[in-house]
C-alpha cells in the first residue's frame, strides 16, 4: 500500500532539527545570537502572496478583463449629420432657389445579439484571467516553497558542520595532549590542525551558503526578507495538517481542481463564445436614418413693371427616413468563423492534453513522494545511527591509540557526508511533499 502523506509531514517536522545526532545552534555571520522570532512555512508562503510583485503584476490581469466587459457592452454610437442639403449654383435658376439645409441622425441596428455574446466572450476571458491568476499563484507557491526548503537545508547544512568543527576542535586538543605525552609525532599534530583549518573553511562556505539561500527568498517576497520578517530567520522545523489520501483520491481531486485543467476549461469557453460571436459577426446590421431637410421660403421678385419673375415658394420641411443594408458580398469568405472554430478544436485538444498530462504527473510525483519517504525512513532508522555509532568509536579509539588519524578523518568525512545526504533526503521529502500537493490542486502545506 502506498505510504500516506501523513508519515512525510512527520518525517519532515522530525527531520528538520529533533533528530540531528550532534545538535549544534546556528550561528550565521549576522545573526543575533537572541532572536527567538522564527518564520515559518506558512507564514512565509503567505507573505509572498500578499507582497510578490510578479503576483501583483497578474492580477491586473483581472483589472483588464473586468474592464473588457465594459467595452464589449458599449453600443454603437448614433451618428449626426448637419449641413448643406442643397445650394444653387447655376446663376439663371438663383432667383428661384434658396439655401437648403439638412440635419440627420443615423443609428445601426446590431442583429442576432452581438452585444450580448459580445459580453459574453469578456466575460469569459475575465474567468479565464483569474484561472490564470490562480494558476500562478499555485506555481509560485511551488517555486517559493522551493526556496524556503532550501534555506532550511542550507542552515542544518551549517549547523552539522559547525558540530562538527567543535567536534575536530576537540580532537585537536587530544592530539596536543597525546603529543606531550610522546603517542604521537609533530607531523601528526600537524595534520590535525591542518584538517581543523579545512573544516573551519567549509564552515565558512556552508554559512555563505545558507545566507545566500536566505537572499534568495527575497526575489519571491518583492522585498527584503528582513523588511518582512525583521529580525527573524525560517523556521526548519515543518509543522502542517496531516492528509489522509491515496493515489486514486489524487488523481481525481486533480482532474477537478488543478489550475491548469481549471485554465484550459477556461480557453475552451472562451473559445466556444468566440465561435457564437463569430456566427453572430456575420449577420448584417442595418442602418437608419431620420432626416429633416429645411427650405428657406422664396420671396417673389418684381421687375419695373411689377410683375413677378420669379417662381416664389413658401418654407418647406421634409422629414425622410432611410434605412442602410450592406450587400454581403464580404460573406462570401468565412475565415474569421473558421478560424475561431479552429481555436475552439485546439482549447478542446489542450484540455484533453492537460487532463492526460495531469494524471500522468501525479502518479510520477507520487512515485518519488513514496521513494523520498523510504529514503528519509531509512536514514532515520538505519544510517544515521549506524553512522555516528561509528564515529564516536573511532573517535575513542583514536584517543586510546588504537587507530590512526587518518581512519579517524575518514570516519568523519563519511559520517558529515552522510548526514548532508540525509539533509538533502529530506530536503527532497519536502520538496516531492509540495510537488505532490501542487500536482493534486492543493495548497503547499508542510
């Protein structure tokens, strides 16, 4: 049966400080040795939520597709028209003409509801964008969960170092003892401190390490770690809500809330509204014109001998009305239908795709979940005890004579190597915990 995630979270909050045969306190270049102020994984994953400016940057997204709902409701504009309707210019027919003038006012008639499916394509790009948004978020609290598991890997990194640099430190004084005592030669006293000198160093690489690990979590932050957590450093002892679940539960509890599957949802809708508008698009939409034409009253003209010569009028005002068909002939192309209903064929082969692709990566992150555990378990129950039970009886033998210093520093090579492996174990525990939490549409908990 496959182990639950329950022992994984366990493992990991053990892991991480309660189990370290040679516990040592961590002691950065710039910590203060009296913070007590310890952040955790949650907090720190919740604070790159409220403060990582990538994510800020997203959700105005969401800002632009609510806007896009506006605009797609927006009407076509009534157009006005004003000016000269008639004017004469041929000089003998002056006389019986005046200054026609017209004001006229146009509005297009949409059909086959454009506006309405118009809204409802934005409206399903608005649900697209926070799918997206949501779908960051989850990736960016897989890459920041990352990053806080390596800074805690980095600081017990430092701390079993410095343990054992104490430790060497020790011996050195052994050997200076066993050297006045005549048990051991000046070359001998020579390598030990030569060995102490090589520790020394890893620990000050081991400490560069661990805070520039911290340094990184910054860039997920959008601020300075200490602005956000001023005065403190991360917490490497894991503590989250145990999950009771099996591989199937995952696999379907991935189907339904992963944020990819909940995108490529999302494009397939968005597609499938581009198709109706695209239909919609092709309907023609007449246009209407009222007009009122106004002729100024021609006044009769008299010549010397009081006739009139001219043809005088009284004021006339005409109302028209007119209605404007577009003659389709630029539907006798349907690219724009064919090319939204490709989109919708592609939406529909991407959500199949991450549908497959979905499943297929949580029975692989399940997979290394389960091995992780295994490794982890093994460690605790097996290596490491097996490890330092070695070291510690060289370590006497040592300062009894009965074994040289060279099988001494190998036995504590090995046993530093074996508990960074151990280290880097359960850093990988963690890291296949997030990943298989991730893959199954859940939140990063440890």
């Amino acid at each position: 049966m496959p182990r639950p995630l329950t022992f994984g979270l366990v493992a990991l909050a053990l892991a991480f400080g309660l189990l370290s045969p040679h516990p040592a306190p961590l002691q950065a270049a710039d910590d203060n040795p009296g913070q007590s102020r310890r952040v955790t994984f949650r907090e720190y994953l919740e604070a790159v939520a409220t403060y990582s400016l990538d994510l800020k940057s997203q959700r105005q997204n969401i800002t632009s597709a609510q806007a896009d709902i506006s605009i797609a409701g927006v009407r076509p504009d009534p157009e006005l028209r004003f000016g000269i309707d008639s004017a004469e210019l041929y000089e003998p027919n002056k006389p019986n003409a005046s200054l026609a003038t017209v004001i006229e006012l146009g509005y297009t008639l949409e059909t086959a509801g454009k506006r309405d499916k118009r809204i409802q394509v934005a409206e399903s790009k608005l649900r697209l964008a926070e799918a997206n948004v949501a779908a960051f978020l989850h990736q960016l609290g897989l890459d920041s969960a990352s990053a806080f598991i390596e800074a805690c890997r980095t600081r017990d990194a430092l701390a079993r170092k410095q343990s054992s640099l104490q430790s060497f430190q020790e011996l050195v004084r052994a050997t200076e003892i066993r050297y006045r005592a005549g048990d051991v030669s000046k070359l001998e006293l020579w390598q030990t401190n030569v060995e102490a000198d090589r520790f020394t160093n890893e620990v000050t690489s081991a400490r560069a390490e661990a805070q520039a690990a911290e340094i990184t979590l910054t860039a997920f932050l959008g601020k300075p770690f200490e602005e956000v957590f001023p005065g403190a450093v991360v917490d490497t002892a894991f503590k989250g809500a145990a999950l009771e679940v099996n591989l199937a539960t995952l696999i379907q509890q991935a189907l339904k809330k992963r944020y990819d599957i909940q995108v490529a949802a999302a494009e397939v809708e968005n597609a499938r509204q581009g198709v109706q508008l695209a239909k919609a698009n092709r309907w023609l939409d007449p246009k209407i014109n009222l007009s009122l034409t106004n002729t100024p009253r021609v006044d009769p003209l008299f010549n010397h001998e009081g006739q009139v010569t001219n043809a005088p009028a009284e004021r006339s005002l005409e109302l028209g009305l007119t209605v404007t068909v577009p003659l389709p002939f630029s539907r006798l192309q349907k690219g724009e239908l064919v090319q939204a209903e490709v989109a919708l064929s592609q939406a529909h082969y991407r959500l199949s795709s991450m549908r497959l692709k979905a499943e297929t990566e949580v029975r692989a992150t399940f997979a290394k979940y389960r091995a992780a555990c295994e490794n982890v378990r093994h460690y605790r129950e097996h290596v490491l005890q097996d490890s330092d039970r070695v070291t510690e009886g060289m370590r006497l033998a040592y300062r009894m004579g009965s074994a040289s210093f060279l099988e001494l520093l190998n036995a504590q090579r090995t046993a530093d190597e074996t508990y960074l492996g151990y280290l880097q174990a359960v850093a990988d525990l963690a890291n296949a915990t997030v990943k298989l939490q991730i893959s199954a549409g859940m939140g990063p908990d440890l």
